[in-house]
C-alpha cells in the first residue's frame, strides 16, 4: 500500500469540509481586536468559542512583562530545559506555582499537551495499570499510550464504573494511576471528583487530575475543580495549561511527591524539547499574579456564564448539565449542526463546530466559551444570534 494512502480518508474530510461556504476548521482569525472581539471574514465578530476564560489576553500587566522580557532576553531560548533553556524565569514561575497550590513540587513544560504526555510517559511504564476516564482529553489518552502501561477506560464520570475496574485489577490496585479532568471541555461537565477521591482512598493508587480548563474557574482561590471539590490534599498529581485562564502557552505538573523533581531526568516531552520563550513565561507570570490577585474576573465570568446559560436553556436548546463557562450545545443532526454554527458566524458571533468523532455520543456540538471580557451586550447579542439561527434552521433537538 502507498506511503500516502492513509490520507485518503483525510482527503474527504477536508473536500467535504471545503464545499461549505466556511469551513469551520479553517476560520482565520484576520484582526484581534480586544479579548473577546476579532474581525473574521471582514467582519466584526464577538469571540465565543475561546479558552480565554479570564480575558486575560490583553492583560496591561501582562503585556508590559512580556515586553520587557522581549527586550531582556531575547525572543526564545533556543534550547531545552536540561541544556541552556533554564532561565531564572521559568525557576521563578514553578515556585509561584508551588506555591498557588501549597505543593512543594512544580515543573513547567512547553505546552499543555507535553505537560500531559512528559507527566504520564514519566510517571508510568510497561506493567503499570492506568484508569482513564473515557472522555479524557487526547494528550491524556497519548501519554498513556506513549508510556506503554496497560490502559483501562472506565465509563465518563462514573465512579462505580471507575470502582469495578480497579476491583478487577486486585492487588494491582494500589498502584495504579486513575487519570480524570475537572471540567470537560465538550458540553461544560464536572468530574464528581469526591466521589472518585473516595474510591481511591477504597481501593488505594494515585489521583492525577488534569484541570486545563478548571483553572481559574473554580475554587476559592481559582485553583480548579479538585480545590472546590475539598480534594486537594488528595490529590497526587495536578496538571494545567497556560493557554486557557492564563492566555498564553505552556503546561504544568504539581505535587506533594518529591519524584516529580525527578520527572526531569526521565520525562522525554520535557528533555527533547525546547523551554518556553522568555516572554511568554513573564506573561504567564504576570497572568497567574492577576488570577491570584483578581477574584472579581471569576466572578465576573461565572455572571456570564449564567446568563448566556439561562438564555440558551429558555430557547429549548440541549445544554450540558450544569452552568459553566463552557457552553454545549447538542444536536442530533450534523448537517442542522453546521447551518446553525454558520449562521451564528453570519451573524458575527465565532463558536466552535464540533462533529463526530470528536463529540460524545456520536452527536454534533456547537461549543460557546464564556469569558470574564464578554460584556452583557455581546452575551445578548450571542442569544439573538441563537433565537435566529434555531428559527431558521429547526434548532438543536429540544430536552
Ligand atoms: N488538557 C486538556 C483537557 C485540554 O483541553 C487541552 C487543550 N485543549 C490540553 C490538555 C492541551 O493544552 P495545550 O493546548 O495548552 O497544549
């Protein structure tokens, strides 16, 4: 068979996806305009399917440290981590992570998804036991695989599920690594982390938690999904991204384990791979100073998160279970799916289109995500823009 053949599938998505009037994975963002706002297609266009949770992107603060990192040290550091890519910045960044968690032990890595991958490809090998939730994100489910343990998914969100398997695995349970996130980023849905924190203390191993898109959202001190649920002390392994609440790039590991110093001489993703820019770990910095800093953005995200969540549960539309900043909306029909999430670009509102497989269930969403930068203006024209679309195209399958 050719080298080539392979694309052939490939090849009918993209002509598929070039015969509609936008082809949704191919949206260029032609002007930035503000943190919720950017010209697409010549238009003015309210930014509703970002990850930019805390609108922090046009942070003052964070600007002027990028700057000024720009101008200190040049723009990258051409090297990795355990070469000349240690700079005093990226040693200042995990002790200011460190300590937002109360862990004696951070690492910062390039992106989220080396974080998940150098975290896991590190922490198991061969012969190890991994329980995945079966909605975990794609960089959980890689470094998994990359680290050659045996993989066991359990049903999503589903403790008794997650119980069974670790019952089946007997003694093996005790040190096997249980992988969940805290917010999913599909339909906005919570991982019962209490419930699975009670597991494992039944059943005994590890609670990695990767929490990308729970940063910032939730928690007393915007910590994530496992501080709001009371599960931080029992948690082994935390892991986020810079590129959500924090607006710019990068992963991160923190734990109460001392082996995560080790992760450095043994995590592949870390080691073969370039240390973050100067500039972005000084605006990454300056981003977590103002998380910290700043509780009124989460307030003030969460406001909005209610009230784009109300308006869409009064139009009958299939939301995810409870209010998050992350906003799915189901449908049954893909073709209904890609008219509606056209029509809301046609109207300036930018969501994201997400279609098998990469929704659950085989169904189609479209994804909106709330920020603390969104106005009350741009959060009622987003529903207008809903109401419009639903009419004219028959709507998501109602609840
Ligand atoms: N984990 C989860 C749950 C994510 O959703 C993502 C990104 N969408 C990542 C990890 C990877 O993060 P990054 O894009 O910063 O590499």
């Amino acid at each position: 068979m050719s080298l080539f053949a392979k694309f052939d599938a490939a090849e009918s998505t993209r002509n598929l996806l070039n015969s509609l009037p936008v082809n949704p994975t191919a949206v260029v963002i032609e002007r930035v305009v503000s943190a919720s706002e950017a010209i697409v297609g010549g238009r003015p266009t309210i930014m509703a399917g970002t990850n930019n949770y805390l609108g922090l992107t046009f942070d003052p603060d964070a600007i002027r440290a990028g700057q000024a990192a720009l101008a200190d040290a040049g723009t990258g550091t051409t090297g990795s981590r355990m070469a000349n890519g240690t700079y005093q910045g990226h040693l200042d960044l995990e002790t200011e992570l460190a300590d937002f968690f109360e862990v004696p032990h951070a690492m910062v890595f390039s992106t989220g998804y080396a974080a998940n991958l150098g975290t896991l490809a590190a922490l198991l090998g061969p012969g190890d036991a991994v329980l995945l939730d079966s909605e975990a994100h794609a960089s959980l489910f890689d470094g998994c695989r990359m680290s050659g343990a045996d993989i066991y998914r359990f049903p999503h969100n589903d403790a008794q599920g997650l119980a069974k398997r670790l019952r089946r695995l007997g003694e093996r349970a005790r040190h096997a690594l249980i992988v969940v996130e805290g917010l999913y980023s599909i339909r906005g849905d919570c991982a019962p982390l209490k419930e699975f924190a009670d597991v494992k203390a039944e059943y005994g191993g590890y609670l990695f938690i990767d929490e990308a898109h729970s940063l910032g959202l939730y928690g007393d001190g915007g910590r994530g999904l496992a501080e709001a649920a009371g599960v931080l002390s029992q948690t082994d392994f935390i892991v986020g991204t810079f590129s959500k609440s924090l607006g710019s790039i990068g992963g991160f590991c923190v734990s109460r384990h001392a082996e995560l110093e080790l992760f450095q001489y043994a995590s592949r993703p870390y080691i073969f791979t370039a240390s973050p820019c100067p500039s972005v770990i000084a605006t990454t910095r300056a981003a977590l100073a103002q998380l910290r800093a700043r509780p009124e953005l989460r307030i003030q995200v969460w406001r909005n998160a209610e009230r784009l969540y109300s308006a869409l549960s009064g139009l009958q539309l299939n939301l995810g279970p409870h209010v998050s900043p992350v906003i799915g909306v189901s449908f049954d029909d893909r073709d209904v799916a890609l008219l509606c999430w056209q029509g809301l670009l046609d109207r300036g509102v930018y969501t994201n289109l997400i279609l098998p497989p990469a929704a659950p269930e085989g169904g189609s969403l479209i994804r909106c995500s709330v920020t603390a930068a969104h106005s009350d203006a741009q959060i009622d024209t987003i529903v207008q823009a809903f109401t419009e679309v639903c009419r004219e195209h028959g709507g998501s399958n109602t609840v």
